[in-house]
C-alpha cells in the first residue's frame, strides 16, 4: 500500500530539519527575537513623565459648624494627589504660555492648568456646570499620553471619594506641535519593521 503524501512530504521536511542545523536554530531563536521586539514596542512601565502644573484655582470658602468661614482649595487636594503618583514627576509654573512653549520644545509632556474658579465651581452642588480643566498635552506618543490622562482621572477620583462629593469636570485636551497625534500603530509600526 502506498503512503500518503503529507507523510512522504513531513519525513522530507523533518529529515532536511534535522541536516540543516541553521533552519533548526532559525526556528528556535526567531521566535524569542520578534516576542522580545514587540515586547520592547509595546510594552513597558510610564513612570516619572515630566508635566507641569499651572494652579490658578483662588479657591472658595465653606461654613464651619460654627458659622466661620473656612477657606479650600480643592486644586491643593488634587495636586498633592497627583504629587504621590509615581506615573508623574511635577513641575510648577506660572506662565502658560511658557509651559506650552516647554512641551512643544520637548522638555515636558504636558501641562495642565486648574482655573481660577476651580474649587468655587465643585464646592457649588447646587449647579449643573461642568469644571473644564485644560490639558496641554505631547500626542506623539499615546502611551505617555493615556498614562498623563489616567493620573489625573485617578486623582479626581480620589479627590472625590476623600471629600464625599460629586464633581461634575472634564478634561478638554489640546495637543503641542500644531495638534500632531499619533496613534499607537505610527509608534510600533517603525519599530517592529527596524
């Protein structure tokens, strides 16, 4: 009785395997590198991104139980949230425009600016207006970009479980470099074809 082909064709390939010492190594190694490559472009911890922080919050003033006025600056609670977040490494400035000027330069990923009726506007529960926080933020690199974003959404998270309120806020991105934004393909792509 005659065999197969796919048995003639599997002890060929097995037996030109088993010759060529090369083909057998090329198997076993290249596996590792490409597992390694898309590892090293997708992959990886952010830690300690630079940004800058603009605090121009005049904050608001709440009633004691005593009837005192007692001044708060919920921007502070935030801040000091986001300084234990090692995902961040702050800086603080005053001009805006100099800070933007940093993250278009490439010294910063991103700014971001607390206005000045911050804390006035989230202590107000009796109104309906959303808090606009501006990010100023480097788009070329979404990873970074996600991590920024992700910090600052777990400190107003934090900031609202600790004072037991609701905050009504959103972010309102603007990206440096004339609103340049990559998507994680144009990052990895390069990569993985270097």
């Amino acid at each position: 009785m005659r065999k197969p082909a796919s048995i003639i064709i599997a002890r060929r390939v097995l037996y030109q395997i088993r010759k060529d010492r090369r083909t057998f190594g090329m198997m076993l190694v290249v596996p590792f590198i490409i597992t390694f490559i898309f590892g090293s472009a997708v992959s990886g911890e952010i830690k300690n991104v630079p940004i800058i922080l603009i605090n121009r919050d005049e904050g608001a003033f709440i009633s004691s139980e005593q009837g005192q006025p007692i001044p708060v600056s919920l921007s502070e609670v935030i801040i000091d949230i986001l300084k234990e977040d090692d995902r961040l490494d702050i800086s603080f400035k005053s001009s805006y425009s100099q800070a933007k000027a940093d993250v278009d330069r490439g010294l910063y990923y991103a700014v971001i600016l607390f206005p000045a009726e911050f804390s006035r506007v989230l202590l107000n529960q009796s109104t309906d207006q959303t808090l606009i926080v501006d990010v100023y933020i480097d788009a070329t690199e979404p990873q970074t970009r996600a991590a920024i974003n992700a910090a600052i959404l777990d400190s107003f998270n934090t900031a609202i479980e600790t004072m037991n309120m609701s905050m009504k806020f959103k972010l309102r991105e603007s990206f440096a470099n004339d609103g340049e934004e990559f998507s994680t393909y144009d990052v990895v792509i390069p990569t993985i074809i270097a």
